[in-house]
C-alpha cells in the first residue's frame, strides 16, 4: 500500500514537472517557428502550427538590415566584462563576510539584497545625467560598470553562502604557513571554490545577457548588444512579428546554447556544498 501511494506521488510530481517545463519552453519554440513563417502567416488567426509554408527569408532580412556580429560581440563583451568586474569586487567582499564577519554582516548582506527591489526606472535619470557627464553613454565599460553593480548583490550572496561551506581552518592553515591574504584568496579559497564561482559566472552571464532596460536607455549604435537588436525590430509603422521573431531567435540561441552545454556546471555549483 505504501509503495503504490509512492509511486502515485511520483507520477504527479513527473507529471507536474513535465509540465511546468512545457509551459516554460513552449515561448521559446513558438518563437523559433514563427521565425520561418512570412509576416501574414505570423499574425494569421487561428494560429498555424507546423503547417505553413517554412522560409528562411525572415533571417536573411534581419543580417541585411542590421549588424548581428556587431551587437554579438558588443553582449558578449558586456556580459563576460561585467562578470568578471564583479568578481572582482564580490570575492574579497564575500570572503570577508564568510570568514571575518562581524555583528552587521547579515543586515549588510539584506540591505545589499533589498536594493534589487527597487526599480530600476527610478536611478535611470541621475545615472543617466552621470554617463553623460563622464563620456560613457553607448560605452562599453558603462554598460559593464552598470550591470556589474545591478547584479552585486546576487553574486556577493552566492559567493558567500559558498564560502561559508568551506571550512575556517583551512584558511588558518594557510595563515600559519605564512599566506598573506592575495595568497590565501588565490591559492587556497578559489581552488577549493571553483564550482561556486563557476555558477556564479554562469549565472551573472545570463542575466547580463538578457538584461534590456539598461542597454536600451544608455546604449545607441555603438555599444548596443543583442537586446537593443531585438528592439529595432518594434517601430513605428508596427510591430513585424515574423522578423522580430528571427531576431530574438538569433539573440538567444547562443546563451540557450552556453547553458545547455553548461548544465552540468551550473547544478554543481548551484548545489555546492548542500551535500556533506
């Protein structure tokens, strides 16, 4: 009896998650196929699903129009530039607070978190005004600093709660060797926390890549990454679904690749440490 109340368990929580996973791709694979369809196909009511007439013309449109390799490589460089910003500033601030903490720690760390609650719309005029002054307006490094600073908090939380499950005498032992601190993060502590740093890394790069409201407001030709690509596919005269379609479809194929071959990587580090 109690195995057959089991296995029932099983089979819902299967099917549930099954389920969840359709509605969660099924976006994804409506975009893709929309992609080959022409614009009167696109917005044909009742929708077709697979029987339409398949092109690739939608595609061609977009490389002709805009410079795809451009906006590629200007996400790519952000999205690594800011992750790599961040760790910068987030490992010596999360192995401070993992291994020297005080009685402030955990409010630094909710405060640091609840300022990802707040819109972004409401700093997007003073940081707006500051890019400008400063030169950085449809600047890479802009875009980086501000991205690294709009994903801190998650990557100083992630790193801590890493770093809080390696063990304090380790890095004790370091010290009694005579590891100075730069030694003691470089050599001891990041060696031991590579799945931990890799997720993190996995995560920020997705985050940046897909982050649009940023770019869209301080980027214009020059820096613009793969979001502001997508965008110029919304204009006046309307929306042109079958071309928008190609365009974002070309925009996520690269990190929806990176995390299909990263999977393994990311579920290592995101479950770092929860097994003794």
């Amino acid at each position: 009896m109690a195995r057959s109340v089991s296995n029932s368990r099983k089979w819902v929580f299967t099917l549930l998650a099954w389920t969840a996973a359709l509605l969660i791709f099924f976006p994804i694979l409506w975009t893709v196929l929309t992609s080959f369809k022409t614009e009167g196909e696109a917005i044909a009511s009742p929708p077709r699903f697979l029987f339409f007439d398949w092109t690739t013309e939608n595609y061609a449109t977009v490389q002709e129009r805009s410079n795809y390799f451009r906006h590629f490589m200007n996400s790519v460089v952000i999205s690594i530039g800011s992750t790599l910003l961040g760790l910068l500033v987030a490992v010596p601030a999360a192995w401070s607070m993992a291994f020297q903490p005080t009685r402030r720690t955990k409010d630094l760390l909710m405060w640091m978190l609840s300022t990802k609650m707040m819109p972004a719309v409401g700093v997007l005029i003073p940081i707006y005004i500051l890019f400008q002054r400063a030169g950085l307006l449809d600047n890479r490094f802009g875009v980086m600093v501000v991205l690294m600073l709009m994903n801190l908090p998650i990557i100083v939380w992630m790193l801590y709660t890493y770093f809080r499950e390696i063990p304090g005498e380790i890095l004790e032992a370091a010290r009694m060797d005579g590891a100075g601190l730069w030694n003691e993060i470089r050599h001891v502590l990041t060696p031991m926390a590579v799945p931990g740093i890799a997720s993190t890394m996995l995560l920020n790069i997705i985050l940046a890549w897909n982050e649009a409201f940023w770019t869209l407001n301080l980027t214009a030709s020059k820096a613009a990454p793969l979001t502001a690509f997508i965008a110029s596919y919304s204009s006046p005269e309307g929306l042109f679904y079958a071309k928008l379609s190609a365009a974002s479809t070309m925009a996520i194929a690269p990190i929806l690749v990176m995390g299909w071959f990263s999977q393994k990587q990311l579920v290592r580090g995101l479950t770092f440490g929860a097994v003794k």
